[in-house]
C-alpha cells in the first residue's frame, strides 16, 4: 500500500469528516454496502451510515473480485474469480460462495462444473435470475438462487467477458470484452446474442444509464469513455476524460455520471447530455468500481490500493465520508434492509 497522505491531506480529510458530522444525513436508503477485499479474500460488510467495516466473511479460496446481494438484502453472492488478471495466466476458479450477511458465514456454493473465472454477478430485476460472467466459456451463466444450479448460458460472441450491465427492463445485457475491445448486446429473455459492437482496442467496465438509453464502457489506451446508443447498438459518441477511466455509474435521473480514473487517482463528474467532465474529486490511490445507492443521494467509489472506500454527494458533488475497507477493496453491492 503506498502511504501518500502529507501533513495537508489529512488535514483536508479530517475537515471534511468534520463537515460532514454536521450535516443532515445524507441517505433514506436502509442496508448495508458490501465490497469484495481482494488482499483479504474476504467479503466485507460495512455500516454506510457508520462509515465502518463492521464485518468481514473469509472466502476460504483465491481471490473474488466482485459481489451483489439479492433483492431482499439476505444474501450476498460472490463468485471465485481466481488469482490472475483478465486474460492473464493464473488459476481459474469454477464456483460461488453464498454469505448469509446477517450471520456473516458462507451458506451455499455454485458449482461451475470447470474452471470458468466466474466474475460479475447481476441480478435479472425481472425474472430473479442471477447471471454471472464465465470469462473462459465466453459465456453468460444463467444461475437460480434458490436451487443454486446452473440453468443456462447466454453466448457472449467475443472472449474475456469481463462485466456485465442489465438494463432496468431485464431485456437487455451489456458486457464489456475487455482484450477485444468489444461490447455484447444479449437478449436477455430470449438467451441469445444480438451482436457484438467494435469500441476499441481494450476496453473495461459496463454500465448502462438509469433511463437504458446509453451504455457506457472506459477506452484503456485512450482517456475516454465509449457511448452506446441502446436503440441503435452503434457508438453514437465519446466523452473525453482527463485520465483513463474504469468503473462508472449514473444518477437516476440520467443527468450524471460517476466515473474512476485509476491512475489520476481521481473521480470525475460527467454531465451526460453535454457529455462532458464537468468536476474531478481527488480520492485515495486507484479508484476501481462506482456504486450509486438506491436513492441517489451517494456514490460509492472503492479504492484499490488503499484499502478505502469513498462515499461522496450527489447533492455538492463533494466527498461525504472515506471507509476503511479490507485490502484492494474492489466489487461493490447494495444490500437493502427494511
């Protein structure tokens, strides 16, 4: 871990914690936020509310990258990604822990069958349905959580399937393949491929905007996102970044979008309409994933190297809070909670 912080930089931090104890809270969503600690091998749980990692689940295995939580907020779903990079050497996990959260302990398992590098887990918002990446079967997993079986697959078309985006209607997916540089369009209902879309020469991260009109993945040669016309399935356009970009979430109304510049270790604020930056926010070293909580009044960024967690305001565009999480803090997931 790099120790980067001076004498000025905690004081800035330390004002903004400050701050931020006198402000009204800033949520009306109840749960828990989950990261994946990939130093650790360990599942974490943390209070947003608190600003603490309040728990920790050991994986028991190589290394996990990502993680989401069913619908009710009960369970946390965690594929064994293995310890290599994308389209790297290394061992090829072939199976998904079940964490029961509130007993913090491992419940279930998903067994591939073969070493797949399960990677990012998404639930259908629809049909229930958990669909994960199998990087090394260029495929879509179609997994029932309540039998945790393996029920189908969905051709991605392009190889290292990395990511994963559904949209709000359950029709559609998005992957990111990353080493092609590619985008698959998948019929989600229907379990086929719609086509596969030239972005770049290697492109990271999906996601797709609250309204599914756009889809957006991170150009890693170029400092620049790609965006997708959904109706078209075409790049309609890009939005220039002033380093290049990784994970990226939108806002609900569609206005904004969060984006993590790893090696600027910077987050940056773009206006989707004008499709422009129009803020970056200095973050702890190599910002990786970017969560927008249910109610859109905090975007959750983890930050790699540092172990820590950043948790800023829709409202100022200002950090709120920096949590400690587990080391390389990467995946994040929203457990709700009544």
């Amino acid at each position: 871990m790099k120790l980067r912080y001076g004498i000025a930089t905690i004081a800035t931090l330390g004002a903004m914690a400050w701050t931020a104890s006198f402000a009204a809270p800033p949520t009306t969503s109840k749960g828990l936020l989950l990261v994946a600690n990939k130093g650790d091998r360990t599942l974490g749980i943390i209070d947003p509310l608190a600003g603490k990692q309040i728990a920790t689940v050991a994986e028991k295995a190589v290394t996990a990258h990502e993680v989401i939580a069913s619908p009710d907020g009960k369970l946390a779903y965690v594929p064994i990604y293995g310890n290599a990079g994308v389209g790297k050497p290394g061992s090829d996990g072939s199976h998904m822990i079940v964490v029961d959260i509130a007993k913090r302990s491992i419940v279930g398992n998903v067994d591939f069958g073969k070493g797949l590098r399960p990677h990012c887990p998404m639930f259908g918002p629809k049909d229930g349905l958990l669909y994960v990446t199998t990087e090394n079967e260029n495929t879509i997993s179609v997994v029932d959580p309540k039998t945790l079986k393996v029920v189908g697959t969905i051709p991605t078309g392009d190889e290292q399937t990395h990511m994963l985006a559904i949209s709000n209607d359950g029709k559609r997916g998005y992957t990111s393949n990353v080493g092609p540089g590619t985008v698959s369009v998948l019929d989600m209902v229907n379990r086929k491929l719609i086509t596969v879309i030239p972005v770049t020469d290697v492109a990271q991260r999906i996601s797709v905007s609250a309204d599914d009109k756009l889809a957006f993945t991170a150009d890693q040669k170029t400092p620049r996102l790609a965006v997708i016309d959904t109706a078209t399935n075409k790049v309609s356009g890009w939005i220039e970044l002033p380093s290049i970009g990784y994970g990226t979430a939108s806002t609900p109304d569609s206005k904004y979008l969060v984006v993590a510049l790893p090696k600027a270790d910077k987050v940056g604020i773009v206006d989707i309409k004008a499709r422009k930056v129009i803020k970056t926010i200095d973050v702890p070293a190599t910002p990786q994933m970017a969560l927008m909580q249910p109610d859109g009044k905090i975007a959750y960024v983890s930050c790699d190297v540092d172990g820590k967690i950043v948790a800023i305001r829709t409202s100022d565009w200002e950090v709120d809070k920096i949590i400690e999480a587990g080391a390389y803090a990467d995946g994040l997931a929203w457990a709700p909670s009544k």
